[in-house]
C-alpha cells in the first residue's frame, strides 16, 4: 500500500480531504474504487468518532397520536425516541448478549429466583437529580401495576417482591427465570424519575440526549446531555428525527441528502437504492417473520392432516424470491431463527405437492379453505397470499382469499379469524417468543396452541441455567410447534436501513432496525 | 338594502343549521367504525387487562348520545376536547396543523386563482387557435395526472436530480419566511397543477357564455380592443360561476390534499386526520370533520354573498 494513499485516507478520515475529493486522488494513484472505499472506511473507523454536527434520521412509524409515556410507546419512531432522552437497566448487546446499562453489574441467585442489580454511581438525570435504585423499583411498578396500560405489562409477570438495599435493586420472582436481564432490557422500561409516577409524559431521562422540541408525528429534536456518563453514546451535537411514513418519500429524502438515514426501506427498492451513489444498504437479518396463521383448535385446522397439508403447500423459497426479494431467509413453521442465542438447526420442511395431497387426502376435508389477508399485516401479504394459492392450487388444495381492510385487521380478523396472515417482530430470547404467543395460557396465542408438553418443557428450560441442556429443551419445543402447532412460518424478514456517506459508524446489531435504534447514538456525521 | 340583507342572513342562518347536522353525520360515522381506541392504542400488544383498564379512564363504556352532547356542549364554549389518544388539548394541536394548512392553501391560491384567470382570460381572447389549445391541452393534461404521479417526478427531478427544492416539506416554528416557501416550493407547485384546469376552464367557459351578449357586439363595433372588452365588459358579468369555482378548488386546497401531505410529509391538518382516524380518536376527528365542515360552509356562503353582490339585479331591486 503506498503511503500516500494511507496518508489520505487518514486525512480524509479527520473530515480534512472529502470522500470524493479522496476517491478521485485514489483513482490517481492507480488504486481501484472498491479498494479506495474500503481503506477510507477502515480509517474511518480507526480514527474514531467524529464528535458535533447535526444528525438527521427519516423515519417511519410516527404519527400525531404519539404519546411520550414509554408505557404506550408501540412504534419504530416513539422507540427511536425513547433511546434517545432514556436508558434502561441493562440493555441487548451488538452480538445479542446482556450488557450492563444504569446497573454497572448484577447477579442471579442459584436458583435463578432473585436478582440483584447494583446501580452505576454518579449517573444523573437530564434535571440534575440522581439516578437511585428507588426509581428502578418505581419504573417496574409503574409498568407492572394492575393499574398499568404498558406494553411491557405482559413481560412483567410472576414478580413477587421488589426491594431497594442502598444502590441494590432486589427483585424477586414466583418460578425461575434465566432470561430475566432479557426482559428488563425491553425498550419501554426505560427509567424515569420515581418511575414516572408524577408525569409519566416529561421525558426526562439519563439518556445521551435530552428533548428539545417535540411534534408527534413531525418531527423531534434533540440536543446532547452535557452530563451524559457513557462516551461511547451519542456523538453528534444535534439529532433530528423526521417522521416519513411515505416508502417513496423517505428514500427521496435519503437520495436528496436531506437525511443522513431511513429505517425500512422497501424490498422491492432495496436494490436499486443500493445502486445509488452515495447510499449504503444494510440489509440485517433479523427474528421477525410473516405468517399464516391458523387456529388449531377450530374447524377445519383442529385436523393435524389438513395442518401439515398446508405446512406441505407453502413454496417458502418463493416468498423469500418473490415477497422478499432475497431480503431474508426460509422459515421452518417455528418462530425461531438464528438469530436467537441458543438456537439449533432443525431438518428444513419444503415444498411438497405430493405430501401435501397425501395429508390433505388423509384429513378428509372436502371444499376450499377460506384464508383471510390485508396489506397492513405485513408488506406484500396479499401477493404472497395468492403465491400460497398457486402453490396450494398444485397440489389440489383450493384456497379462497379474502381481502380484509386494514383499518380493524387487528382487532377483528387477527386472533379472531381461523386462518389469516400476521407478522411478528420476533423477541430477544426463545423464552419470551414462546411465552409471548405458544404457551397455552399466552393472550396473544394466536394459533390457539395448547400443548401441555410444550408448556411443561417450557418452565423447565426457563428455569435451567446449563446452556446446553436448554438448547436441547429449546430444539425439541420448535419441532413440537413445526409439527403439531397452527403456524406456517415461510421466511423470516431482513431489517433494510439506508444511510448516506454523510454519516459513518454502522456496525450489524441484533433487535430493531437502525441497529437496534442506536445508529442515531453510535454513528457520527463526517461531512 | 333590505332584501340583499334577509338573503343574507339567510344563507347564514342555513349555514349554521347545516353544520349541526354535519356534527351528528360526523358522530355518528365514527361509532361505525370498527374495533374501539382502547384496540388501536396498544395494536398487537394489547392483553385485556391493560386493554378494559384503557376503556375505563377513557369513559368509552359511555352510551354514544351522551358523550355527543357532552362534546357538544363543549365545543359551544370553544372547548375541542382533550385527544384520546396522547390526553393533550385538542385545540392547540388543531390550531398549528390548520395554521400550517392554510398556508399551503393560501400559497397555493395566490398562485392559482390570478395564473387561472389570467389563462382563462388569454384563452377566450385566442379562442380556438393555438395558444388557446396550447392552454386547455396543458392544463387538462395535469389534472388528469393522480397527483401523487405529479409528486413523485417533481421530487426525482427538482429534489433528487437537481437538488433545488427539499423533497420533504417539514416546516416549523423557527423556520423563515423565506425558508418556509423554499420548504413548501414543490407541493405549492403540485398542487397549483391541480386546481389550475378547473378554474381556467370554467373562466373560460363563463366569459364566451358571456360573449354572445348584445352588449359585447356594441363593445367591439364601439372599437375596443379584443382583450379590453374580455377584461372590461365580459369578465365582471361572469364573475359569480367562477367565484363559485374559485372556492370549490379554494375548499379543495384545505380539506383534499391528504395525498400531498403524505408525499411532501407535509404537518398539516389532512395526515392529523388520518392519524387519529386511525387510532379511533373521537374528539380528534370530529373536530377535525367539524372544521373541514366549516370550511366548505363558510367559502361556499362567501361564494354566494359575492354572487348576489355582483348581480345589480340583486343590489338595486326595483
């Protein structure tokens, strides 16, 4: 490598030679485009994050009803949000570990029953008041109440007592849980002084930023915590969030330099966007994946043969082809992919027109097959619906499909309806996807899946703490949801982010889109 | 004066009564709707105990009638309510998106109705050559055109290509002036495209009716130039039809443009409605009904008041 070059690129990284001015130089120095750009990011890298500027972010899922109670925050934007004014105890790590946030350090007793939480010392909030063990405890209170509206209520079940010891946060639990940090690292339960008890709305936080102009749906500003603890987070000076719901919009805003980053891209675009000069995709697998789902307690799919005959229907190669666009991967009729930390291969069910006939024979139903869809429950639910069709319609199984509004598809077609499409978003840990939707006593169990078995193994894993004995426990429950359960799950979808050249720092992380909602705190503005 | 007075009133007094019966269609529309607030607020994540403890503090377990009279009863002291949805006033939040909606509207029209008018007016003068055709092929075109379509090239064009106006039209409160029309440059444009053939075909329309007139023939045989007896005589005898279109497009302007909202991500009223359509948010909608209400209302009223003053049949009865 020549010196001069090296020399450049480092210039260039300190913001002192811009990137084409760099690229052009390169070009003259006989490097090529690919190897010039590759350097320049690998410098960019080590010189280190650029502090100040103003970050812009296009984002999708806002709207003007938008509440700042982290309780009721339900979309990508107020999540975004969140991350920005708030902090939570522990937090999902880039690799999807646990890492240490407002506790700088907590333990498990043996039987995974009590959990302690030591407080990280000296963290302030954004109006000067101390961050104490009391206010976890009134934050869990808050969302675990009877009285409690959050999104996290579910997740906060089976607590038997919280208790303050100094900087210590005791809490204790009815059965063992080894997911414990997993659930207490979920977005809504960032804390807030006396647990926002008092204005659950003030967004006042230890977060890297703090609010400074605030239009639901529009738009929000933040400017940095000068306090903040963490120098790892939050390296622009301002950060604006740009609610873009419109797909088309949202990548013109990318492409006309007026953000610096977009959340979900579309599949269909994906590709094209990342032609583009000046634009960089990052298409990131993730846990969330489209289903079709049936009630296996419900005529006709409370018959296992009309079930896998389905199951044997399904063209998930396609999907992923034609739904996806290549953005994501082949499910397997269970909810967990790689992505989950214990995760294991299983043998990959296909399509089978013959086994799906032979099932279908065998299950004795006569007539069509009435499956319900809607644009909204997850992009391109009609399309893949009427691929479904044809790939069903070959193996002589006749699906009828009815178009269902988008306004009230969940509350009247979704978990009501027998058999309809849906979409999950997947969750950090198997124990949570499970408990979520395939424990039979789950509120959101949608395949109406009640298997004692599976709920048995299910409070054992939870309640072992030898990895391997829990992966094993964790295999055989996907096998026994693939096999016997109301899920066809045909892929599981990548997460597509944008971001300009503007910006620097993008690294792959587990959970949400942006990676997981930090690139706004991670990345830094070099231009 | 007396009868011009009485027709006025007139059409006042109906005025009102018509928006009373648009709040009861509006109330009643919205209880049609399926699924209930408590479901759209917490989405996919709703349990029950989180969803009848929603339910409770909302008072949705109210009978409909009542909860109408009592938002009624509020609104006559100029109360909109507190939204469902977030528990802020509804009025505040109202009153921004409006401001910002009429000033696209208003934008809009500075630059329409005079541009639609004029073209009208050139388009009479040279009726059935070619800038006549020119114009009516031009305008017609753009209309046709969904305006979305119309959006989305101007983007690629004038924000992606060119980078001369910003594709995404967010104002606020610190913005310019000047800033502010640079921000809203691309949807003002779209949306003058929209409204323009209207106007300029009916203005067109109106005056030729006119044309035919006695009077215009002794006009011309007086000596007067083409575009004086078009401009001079023709016009103010057809003012009343295209004020009336005038308003109908000016009403289009404030309550229609939903799409160029979405498009340009635009905070004005239309995407405030459609989101708290979307969430069931009561109050919020019907305020919101209400005021479009109002707005049709009252622009119509004024199209009829300067209808019947521009009629000296009307303003010196006999």
């Amino acid at each position: 490598m020549s010196n001069e070059l090296k020399y450049l690129s480092e210039r260039a990284a300190r913001g002192l030679l811009n990137r084409r001015s760099f690229m052009g130089r390169a070009a003259a120095l006989g490097a090529t485009t690919t190897f010039a750009s590759t350097m320049l990011a690998s410098a960019v890298m080590a010189a280190g994050p650029v502090k100040g500027g103003t970050l812009r972010v296009g984002i999708q899922g806002g709207s003007s009803t938008d509440s700042l109670d982290p309780g009721l925050s339900t979309n990508a934007t107020s999540l975004q949000i969140l991350r920005m004014w708030g902090e939570p105890l522990l937090e999902l790590a880039e690799d999807g570990g646990i890492d240490p946030r407002l506790a700088s350090e907590y333990e498990a007793s043996a039987d995974a029953k009590t959990w302690t939480f030591k407080m990280r010392s000296g963290v302030t909030y954004s109006n000067g008041k101390s961050v104490t063990a009391e206010d976890v405890k009134a934050t869990i209170e808050r969302h675990a109440g009877e009285e409690s509206k959050s999104g996290a209520l579910g997740l906060l079940r089976g607590i038997v007592s919280m208790s303050t010891d100094g900087d210590r946060f005791i809490l204790e639990l009815d059965t063992p849980n080894a997911d414990l940090p997993y659930l207490l690292a979920d977005y809504h339960l960032v804390i807030q002084p006396n647990g926002g008890k008092d204005d659950p709305t003030a967004a006042i936080g230890s977060g890297p930023y703090i609010l400074k102009s605030h239009e639901p749906g529009v738009r929000h500003v933040f400017e940095k915590n000068p306090n903040y603890w963490n120098d790892d987070l939050g390296h622009a000076e301002t950060v604006e969030l740009l609610v873009i719901n419109d797909d088309t919009a949202r990548v013109a805003a990318l492409q006309s330099g007026q953000v610096h980053m977009v959340n979900r891209v579309p599949p269909k675009v994906a590709s094209l966007v990342g032609r583009m000069g000046g634009v960089k995709v990052h298409s990131t697998p993730s846990a969330g994946h489209y289903v079709f789902i049936m009630h296996a307690d419900t005529a006709p799919f409370d018959n296992k043969d009309l079930r896998l005959a389905l199951k044997y229907a399904i063209n998930r190669e396609e999907m992923v082809d034609k739904i996806l666009f290549g953005n994501g991967t082949a499910g397997n009729d269970s909810p967990i992919n790689a992505s989950y930390p214990l995760f294991s291969e299983r043998e990959q069910r296909t399509y089978d027109p013959e086994k799906a006939a032979f099932h279908f024979k065998a299950s004795g139903h006569d007539g069509s097959v009435l499956l319900r869809t809607s644009d909204n429950s997850f992009p391109g639910a009609p399309d893949a619906a009427q691929l479904f069709q044809q790939s069903a319609g070959a193996a002589g199984i006749t699906l009828d499909i009815k178009r269902e509004p988008n306004d009230g598809y969940w509350s009247e077609v979704w978990n009501k309806q027998p058999f309809c499409t849906s979409y999950w978003g997947g969750r950090p840990t198997q124990d949570a996807m499970f408990s979520t939707a395939y424990l039979s006593s789950a509120d959101w169990n949608d395949t109406r899946f009640f298997n004692e078995g599976f709920d048995k193994m299910l409070l054992a894993a939870r309640a072992e703490l030898d990895e391997g004995k829990r992966k094993a426990i964790y295999s055989d429950m996907s096998t026994i949801v693939s096999d016997e359960g109301g899920l066809i799950c045909p892929m599981f979808n990548n997460f597509i982010d944008a971001v300009s050249e503007g910006v620097e720092g993008w690294r792959t992380t587990k959970g949400f889109d942006l990676m997981n909602n930090y690139a706004p705190l991670k990345m830094w503005v070099t231009a | 004066m007396g009868p011009m007075f009485k027709l006025i009133s007139q059409r006042i007094a109906l005025g009102i009564l018509l928006l009373l019966a648009v709040s009861i269609l509006i109330f009643a529309g919205t209880e049609m709707l399926p699924g209930d607030l408590a479901e759209s607020i917490l989405g996919q994540s709703a349990t029950p105990e989180a969803l009848a403890n929603i339910r409770a503090e909302l008072g949705l377990n109210d009978p409909a009638f009542i909860r109408y009279f009592q938002w009624l009863g509020g609104l006559l002291q100029g109360d909109l309510g507190t939204a469902l949805s977030n528990g802020q006033d509804i009025g505040p939040q109202i009153g921004k998106r409006l401001g910002n909606t009429l000033f696209l509207a208003a934008t809009a029209a500075v630059i329409a109705v005079p541009l639609a008018i004029f073209l009208g007016l050139v388009a009479v003068r040279y009726r059935n050559r070619w800038p006549d055709k020119l114009i009516s092929g031009a305008t017609l075109a753009s209309i046709s055109l969904p305006e979305f379509f119309i959006g989305y090239v101007l983007i690629y064009f004038f924000a992606v290509k060119w980078r001369v106006f910003p594709s995404v039209a967010t104002v606020y409160d610190s913005m310019s002036f000047l800033e502010k029309l640079n921000a809203i440059a691309l949807p003002v444009i779209v949306l003058t495209l929209v409204v323009l053939a209207h106007m300029m075909r009916m203005t067109r329309a109106a005056i030729l009716n006119v044309m035919q007139s006695a009077y215009i023939e002794t006009a011309e045989l007086k000596g007067l130039s083409a575009f004086k007896v078009i401009a001079r005589h023709a016009f103010p005898n057809s003012i009343s039809p295209i004020v009336n279109v005038v308003t109908i497009n000016l009403a289009y302007l404030v309550v229609g443009v939903v799409v160029v909202e979405v498009i340009f991500v635009y905070p004005g009223m239309g995407q405030y409605l459609v989101d708290h359509v979307s969430k069931r948010d009561v109050p919020v909608v019907q305020a919101c009904g209400l005021i479009f209400a109002t707005v049709y209302v009252v622009l119509n009223l004024i199209a009829d008041i300067v209808a019947i003053l521009s009629n000296p049949r009307l303003r010196h009865p006999k």
